[in-house]
C-alpha cells in the first residue's frame, strides 16, 4: 500500500529543513504510533523498518523514547533457546576435543 501526504509547500520546506528525508520521518512516526498502541508487534515493526535485529529496534526505540515490549514469555523463550544453543555448542566442543586426542 502506498500512502501520500500533501502538504502546503511552505511547510514541507520548513519539515523538510528539520528531517532530510520527510518520507523516511513520516513513516516511522506512523509506525511509533501503531507500535504504542499495540497494532503492530516488534516483529513487524523491525520488518517495516528495515531493522535485522532487535538490537536495532532496540536502538531506534530508545531514541524516540518508546519501550521495547518485552513479556515474561519473551524472556522464557529466550532462554530456552540460549539453553539448547549452549548444549548444542557443549557437544560440539567435546566432539572436537575428542577428534583432537591423539588414538592410542
């Protein structure tokens, strides 16, 4: 979907003088707002935005004074994720250690 705004001239000039790229500004603050009021997830605010990572999101949130939505669930499924990435990690160190031993 593509949006247009129409503004007076004078007042694009002055915006324009604030935010080099007016687009790229109009539609980010749309996107806060959707954000704030919980119609859009970070998921698709990252992906509207541009952004590969939550870290980024991150970032962009704090500058505009906007909080990262971040549940008990969120944090859960974090750390069982990092739980299997560490075990599987575990495993493949032994399992290169144990290539490394020299066979008797």
């Amino acid at each position: 979907m593509q949006v247009t705004i129409e503004l007076p001239e004078d007042i694009g000039q002055k915006l324009t003088t604030e935010w080099r790229d007016l687009p790229r500004a109009a539609l980010e603050a749309l996107l806060l707002e959707a954000y704030r009021a919980k119609k859009l997830s970070a998921e698709q605010l990252c992906q509207l935005l541009g952004f590969e990572s939550r870290y980024d999101l991150d970032g962009f949130l704090k500058q505009h004074e906007v909080w990262l939505e971040y549940s008990l669930q969120d944090f859960e499924r974090e750390a069982d994720a990092r739980a299997r990435l560490w075990q599987q990690r575990r495993a493949e160190m032994e399992h290169d250690q144990s290539e490394e031993r020299p066979r008797k």
